[in-house]
C-alpha cells in the first residue's frame, strides 16, 4: 500500500497547512504528525519531521489543549466535588485521609479522562511509549536526567545554606510529606504513580508539544514557569506571607521542569514520564525513612 504523500518540509510550516490527514489504507482522518494509523495500523512517512523529534507525542490542537485543561482545571474541579461529597461522610474529620482520598479520586478521574481523549490513539501511544522504553537511549536520558536534577537539588539547597540563607520546603512538599508520613500506602499510588502520568500529559503532551509546533523557545519558558508556578501558586493565594520561602523554591520546581521537556523532546513521554516517577519514588523514599 502507498504511504501518504508528504512534502519534505519543517514541522513547524505543515503546522499550519496541514493539521489533518487520511489515512491511505482504510480512508479514516487522522492527526498529519502521527507516523502510524491509529485505526488500521498502515506506516505513514513523516520524513518532514526532524528524526530527534520523532519520538514526541504530537496530536490535535484540541487533544493537546485538553490534555492541558485536564491537568490544571480538571484537577482542581474534580478534587472540589469529591472533597464536597465526602465531608458528608464520618471520615471528615480525619483530615489527612480526606486529602489523601481527595487527591487519590482526583488523579484517576483525571487519568481516565486523558485516557477518553486520547480515544482511538490509545493503542497508538501505549505501543509507541513501549518501544521508546526498550531503547537503550531513553534509558541513558533517564539516568542522567535523574542524576541532574538530584544533584541541583541538594547543590542548590546546600549553596543557600552556606550563604546563611534559611530555606524550608514548599508548601506544597511540606503538605505532600506529611500525607506520605501519615498514609503511605494511598500516598505511593498518588505521588508515585497518578500524579506523574496527569503531569506528563498536561505539561508535556499537552502544553509543550503544542507550542512546540509553533516555537521551540516560546515552548521552553512557558511549559518550565507554568509547571513551577502551579506547584507554589496555590499556597501563596491562601498564605501570601509564604512568598520569601515560596520564591526560594522555585528553583527547585524550574530545573526539573527544564530536564524533563529536554528529555520529552528528545525521547518522547517514556523518558520524561520515568524520570519523574523514579524522581518521586526517591522523594517518597527518602520522606518515609527520615
């Protein structure tokens, strides 16, 4: 069967000429940047595309949009109605349980839901995200990402101490170490397991692949701020007096963000999506034996 025919030209100008294509084989429109039918399986040419840049999730305007919607809005919605319904409970003054529980119902719902927008591309990413995973390549991109970000985080923290500049952790970590300490188990699944899978698709296949069609940079410094604002911002919108230490942190969540689209970039969602969870696996480590 003949492949579709593309023009060897950049991402970034198919971009906006052509969103959509059909499928040789079985006729179905498909996103233009996947490089394999989801509904029949047939080999697409996407020689347009860089071969470094390969390994990214590309899909629709709208599914990586969503995928973004999900993982900031979605989150904060879903968690208002579990936490409404289950003050209704006896549980409620167990308020650890309840945020853990919270917390817990909102990444799978979240979960489930990126998993309905992905629909028939489903199959298509899982079999794409398992071949990035037996490669030796995202492998090396993963341990050296992981060793980066391990060693700014305590460079970081030991140099401000060195300074005589006091930094405590985020508020965010302060309230993710004390469910870890207090509820392990639901702790593990939520901070280890849903937690990076939302992430991943919100900020890196969502928000990141989307400007990354239009500019590389632009793509860079708005996926990094928005991932390190959205891990402080909320503190500060109840406690504004946490700004000083809150600031001090953000190091600590730019960094990371910064490794994570450069492994993204060059080893798709397997090698982003390991580096964060193995990240977090040390962290939860580390909290429960301190």
């Amino acid at each position: 069967m003949k492949n579709i025919e593309e023009k060897k030209e950049s991402l970034f100008a198919r971009h906006f000429k052509k969103k959509r294509a059909t499928c040789s084989a079985c006729k179905n429109n498909i996103d233009a940047y996947i490089d394999r039918c989801p509904y029949c399986g047939e080999e697409r040419n996407t020689n347009f595309i860089p071969k470094k840049f390969l390994n990214m999730s590309f899909f629709s305007d709208y599914k990586e949009l969503m995928f973004l919607v999900i993982g900031i809005l979605g989150l904060t919605i879903v968690g208002f109605f579990i936490y409404t319904g289950l003050i209704n409970f006896p549980i409620k003054d167990n308020k650890e349980l309840v945020n853990a529980l919270v917390n817990l119902l909102s990444y799978i719902i979240c979960c489930a839901l990126i998993f309905c927008v992905l629909s028939h591309d489903t199959k298509f990413t899982l079999n794409k995200t398992k071949s990035q995973t037996l490669k030796l390549y995202t492998w090396i991109f993963v341990a050296i990402g992981l060793a980066l970000i391990i060693a700014f985080s305590y460079g970081y923290t030991y140099t401000l101490k060195a300074c005589g500049i006091e930094i405590k952790d985020s508020a965010n970590q302060s309230s993710v170490t004390k469910m870890v300490k207090s509820l392990p188990a639901l702790s593990f699944f939520i901070v280890v397991i849903f937690a990076p899978i939302v992430e991943e698709f919100a900020y890196r296949v969502g928000l990141f692949s989307f400007l990354r069609k239009r500019n590389r940079y632009l793509a860079y410094i708005v996926t990094v701020l928005v991932f390190a604002l959205m891990h402080f911002l909320p503190a500060l919108i109840e406690d504004p007096k946490l700004m000083a230490n809150e600031a001090l942190n953000i190091p600590l969540y730019i960094i990371p963000s910064l490794i994570l689209a450069i492994s993204y970039e060059y080893t798709g969602i397997s090698g982003s999506l390991y580096i964060h969870i193995l990240n977090n696996l040390l962290s939860f480590i580390i909290v429960l034996a301190l």
